[in-house]
C-alpha cells in the first residue's frame, strides 16, 4: 500500500529526466529492469499488484507488470509520465469485479540470500515496500509514535500485532490492536481488530468502547480482486520509509549482512523539514530485507536522539518456515465463539468462508409489473406535531409524482474568527412511484464556490446507479465512472428497506434517515436518543400547499458521546416531505447554537404537475452517450 503512493506520486510529477534517473546509466538500468521484471513474471504471486486509491466510488487492483510497461512507454509519449497515469485511469473503468488481472499460478524458484539484482541505491529504492518477492511470510510487529499534535488532536500510540499472509493460496490473517497513551481522549478510543483475507474478501472484526460499553462487530467486504490478499491494517501500511528514498542525496546504504538467514540491508538518512533551520528535522535508519523489500525495522530520531517513530517486525519468517494463517472455518468459528454482531452495512455473511461467493452474482433490470397505489391520506383540520411526525417517517408514500429543484449547505470545519466554512450543493430530484423510478442529480462545491463533483443516482425499480463525474482537486485526481447493484444491496443496512422510491441523500427524507439511525442499534447503543415532542411554530400555504413550521431537539451519538442538537423544518402537511430544515448544535442553555447543515426545496411539484424522471433505457442512453462506462458493482 505504500509503494502505491509512491507509483501514483511518480507518476502523477515526474517528467523525463526524472524518470531516466530512476532507472540508473543505461546498462545498470537493463540489468535492473530485466531481472525484476524475471522475478514478477515468475512469481507465484501472480505479479505484485497494485491499489490505485484516492479515486472516489471505484478501487481496482492493476498488476506490477502494466505500472513497469505503462511507466516505461510513458517516458517516450509527449507530455511525459502524466500520460501514463491517464491511460491506466481509463483502463482501470474498462474493468469490473470479474476481470482477469493478467496473473499466473507459476511457483517462483529462488534461492535465499540470493538476490536477483545489484544492490544499490535504485535498486533498494525500487524494492521496498513491494512486499512482493514471498510465498508466506509471518512476523509479530510494533508500531510506536510519540508525537502529540494539538492542531490534529493525533496523540502518542502504540500499536502490537501478528500477521500471516499466503500468497500461493491468496489468504492472510492479522491482529492489529491500538493503545492510546490517553485513552480517555474524546476522539480516540483503543481498538482491536482482527482481519482475515480469502477469497478477495476481507473479513473484518473490531472490538471498540462507547462510554462504557464494549461493541464487538464483524463486517464481510468484497475486495474485487481474489488474486489479493485483502487486509488493510497490515504493518507496511504504517511505514514511512518508501516516501524518504526519492532523493538519494539524502541516504546511504550503511550496512550489508546476513541475519536470521536473510540478506538485510541498512540504509540510514535524513528527512523532514525544520522550518527553524531549514533543514531536516529527522534522522533514520532502517533494515530491508533484500529479496522481499520487506523493511524490517525503521527508527525515526530528532536532533535530540529522541526516537519520534518506529516500525519494527520480530520473529518474522519467510516462505516454508513462516506460521499459516488460520483456515476459513478456523476463522468463522473465531468469530462466531468471539460473540461479534454483524454490522447492519456488511455486504455479505460470514458463508463467504465456505467459498460461496454472492459478489460474482449478476442480474438485470425487470420493470414493475402491478399497481402501486397511493395509500389515503387525509390531513386534519388541526395540525399536531404527533400527526406530522408520522407523516415525516412515511414521506415516500403520500404522493404519486413528485419534484424539485434543492440546495444545501454544510459546516465542514469550525473555520477561524469569522466563522466556520460550509460547502455546498444543489440539485434535483424526480420521483414516479407509480412506475418506481426516480433520479436525484447533486453538484457539490468547495468552500471557495467551484464546483467539483457531479453526481447523478437512479432509482430503477429493482437497480441502483451511482453515475459520478469527479472534475478533480489537487488532492484528488479527476474521474469518471458509473456503477449498478440490487435495491436490496444499496439499502442493506437500513432497518427497513424501502417500498417507494428513496433517495437517502435528499433533505425532504431526512426524518426518515433519521429514524433508521435511531433503528440502527449495535447491542445497546443508540445513535439518536431523547428526541423532543415536535412543537408547531408556523402554518402558512404556499403554492397551494399547506405547510407547518415544525422545531424539536434530540441528542446524537458522535465519536463515544452524544451531542445535543435543535433542528427546524417546513413540513408539506399532506405528503410529510421536509421543504426546508436547518440543523443547528445546542448551547449549554438549551439555545439555537451554530448551525450545522440546512436545506432548501424550490420549484417543488406533485403527481400530474411533477416532471418525470428518465426511465431506464434513458438513463442508459445518457450513460453511455457521456461516457460514464457503466458496470455492476463488485459488492453487488
């Protein structure tokens, strides 16, 4: 995971000449390349593959052999590497959850100690962090960080594990658990987690406390690659060493010796920056396995010897020596026995490890055939707040037609003097329950007022379409893509599924969204507690509407407590659909305090008035006629 940064970041800034260097004087750069390139090709592994992340909505695994092609090619195409990350964007939509990621069952034959390239500074600098050139490999790691940060309220940590990974059965086991040196800190909580790969599933267990309560929860995902294994807190995601090895003006390769069997090698440099004296801030050293690149232990000191970071393994083992991961059904029954709950947004159950596989599952759109009736809905003289509450949570189902044009503004931060920053979104939304369609088109800007992300969702009776068209940041980069599962799949973890056409991001259902969070309970807890009775401050009628102005309170759970918060909202008295609300913290005195979030509904219409949403081969069409390359979803 960290060598991906390091590919994306080469790719993304570097021209040329820095690519050329990369690869070392042109008969060292041959030799290198070829031999590599020997080693991915035969490598039981299948080649080393690669996450290319960052990229909202969509993550494809792209094997060690495309990046070394598409990084050498791109050095000869005008416009340099920037190129090459632009061909591999586009091919990485081409490709669903079933592609063949261009691997190989070949068993790799090395001898240890034997390491198939020079060792020198391009060399080390293109192994480590590859993780790559290994069987099976086992260890029992420490992670240890000593800084406190007061701006991102981080704070001192430990982290001890045990990790088992096969790469010829493609199955890994690992136990991460973080100790806080505070651990009453509000925003952190110590954690133990559990994760276990097979399949191209990651099957994930965590052990967390809210106040006093001990949470054990379980979540099954599908990694749309079963030539990976799938874990995401593996110690190599905590190094830091790949990100220091760029310049090499900065380091040295100080030792070279064999250890435990293996050929390690030391490297020791600078890197940070004080901005006292302009120079480094930190000193390290690290010990690299040569035939794996698996760095084996990396120190980080200040100028004052005192050790700021490290990353260390221990009774680490290559190969026929190395510990096995539990089997499938050890590990199920791990969990079972453990007592953990399965998280209501878990994709799948724990059967994955019986080597059912529900994510290669494929199916097709089918029209409503019957007739969806609108159920009656007279509105009393008298408005209470109890009878537009009911309204609120059945707000799907009081019309037949309905649409209108929305913005929203949200708090992102607390911001400075002047107040915090809000970004914002506007859109539309069409719904015809009648037919069970519906599509909701969102457009978000950043706190500065640009736009950066189009987002389109359709409704299709039994699909859903997520379509987002990512214009891009200097975080992030631009990208374009569409994907479909099951209605089921999209609401899974809703308490109850809808039986109209819904749309969880729109601030008309919000009190619906709400009350399945009040639902969604993990043992104990509650999400949302001691919600106010609703009190009607305002009746008006509006577009020939009748609209009541509505405000209550409740409490909501946010990082191990629950915060205190007043919402108000312009209820559509017949329907129940939310025209405007606005969300704001509450002050120790019970006040309105900063506002949170609000949400507007313009130019709203109802049954023969609504304007009609695309039907299905509208929605395709328009797909493909922009490019959006529509695929089914890998947790589908």
């Amino acid at each position: 995971m960290n060598s991906k940064k390091k590919i994306i970041d080469t790719l993304q800034n570097a021209d040329k000449a820095s690519v050329e260097k990369l690869m070392a004087e042109e008969t060292k750069k041959n030799e290198i390349y070829a031999k590599v390139m020997e080693r991915v090709s035969d490598g039981s592994e299948g080649g080393f593959a690669e996450e290319v992340s960052g990229v909202e909505h969509y993550d494809r695994k792209i094997s060690m052999t495309r990046i070394a092609s598409i990084a050498a090619a791109a050095v000869l195409v005008t416009g340099g590497v920037l190129a090459g990350f632009k061909l591999m964007k586009n091919d990485r939509l081409n490709n669903n959850h079933n592609s063949n990621i261009e691997s190989t069952t070949e068993t790799e034959n090395t001898t240890r100690n034997e390491v198939p390239y020079e060792i020198n500074k391009n060399s080390i600098q293109h192994i480590v962090g590859r993780d790559w050139s290994y069987h099976k490999f086992s260890c029992d790691y420490e992670i240890r960080s000593n800084e406190y940060d007061t701006s991102t309220k981080s704070e001192p940590y430990t982290i001890k594990g045990s990790c088992k990974l096969d790469n010829d059965s493609k199955t890994g086991w690992n136990r991460n658990e973080i100790i806080y040196d505070e651990p009453d800190h509000e925003e952190k909580i110590n954690n133990l987690i559990y994760e276990y790969s097979f399949n191209g599933y990651r099957i994930y267990t965590n052990e967390t406390y809210e106040g006093d309560i001990k949470n054990k929860r379980y979540d099954v995902s599908f990694g749309a690659d079963s030539e990976e294994i799938n874990l995401d807190k593996l110690p190599r995601t905590y190094g830091w060493l790949w990100s220091f090895l760029d310049d090499t003006s900065k380091w040295d390769i100080k030792d070279d010796k064999t250890e435990n069997g293996r050929r390690i090698v030391t490297v020791e440099g600078e890197c940070g920056h004080d901005i006292v004296t302009n120079g480094a801030s930190m000193k390290f050293t690290a010990d690299i396995d040569a035939e794996s690149g698996i760095v084996l232990s990396e120190v980080y000191k200040n100028f004052s010897e005192e050790v700021v970071y490290e990353v260390k393994y221990t009774n680490y083992k290559f190969d026929d020596e190395a510990e096995a991961p539990m089997a499938p059904a050890e590990f199920k029954q791990f969990v079972l026995d453990g007592g953990y709950d399965k998280y209501r947004h878990s994709k799948y159950d724990l059967e994955v490890l019986d080597g059912v596989s529900p994510a290669t599952t494929t199916v097709a759109y089918t029209p409503v055939t019957g007739t969806i009736t609108t159920e009656a809905h007279p509105v009393p003289d008298e408005l209470t707040g109890d009878f537009l509450r009911e309204r609120s949570l059945n707000a799907t189902h009081y019309y037949d037609k309905f649409s209108a044009e929305w913005t929203t503004s949200r708090q992102t931060n607390y911001g400075d003097e002047n107040g915090p920053f809000y970004a914002d979104c506007q859109g539309t939304i069409k719904i015809d329950n009648t037919t069970m369609t519906g599509e909701y088109n969102r457009t978000e800007f950043g706190t500065d007022g640009t736009p950066y992300d189009y987002t389109h969702f359709y409704f299709l009776n039994n699909i859903y379409i997520t379509a987002d068209d990512y214009i891009g940041t200097e975080y992030i980069a631009s990208h374009k893509g569409a994907e479909y599962k099951s209605i089921d799949n999209e609401f899974l973890w809703w308490w109850t599924k809808p039986d109209r056409v819904l749309f969880e991001y729109y601030g008309g259902f919000k009190y619906i969204c709400m009350d399945n969070e009040r639902e969604r309970k993990y043992d104990e807890i509650d999400d949302i507690i001691n919600e106010s009775e609703w009190t009607i401050t305002g009746e008006r009628y509006e577009n020939g509407r009748r609209i009541a102005s509505v405000s209550f309170s409740y409490e909501q759970l946010h990082e191990g407590q629950y915060e205190p918060m007043i919402i108000t909202a312009d209820v559509d008295a017949e329907t129940g659909i939310w025209l405007a609300n606005e969300l704001y913290y509450m002050t120790d005195s019970g006040e309105k305090g900063m506002l949170h979030s609000s949400f507007k509904a313009m130019n709203y219409k109802f049954d023969d008035e609504a304007e009609a949403p695309m039907s299905k081969d509208e929605v395709i069409k328009y797909l493909d006629e922009n490019e959006f390359n529509l695929v089914q979803a890998p947790n589908y």
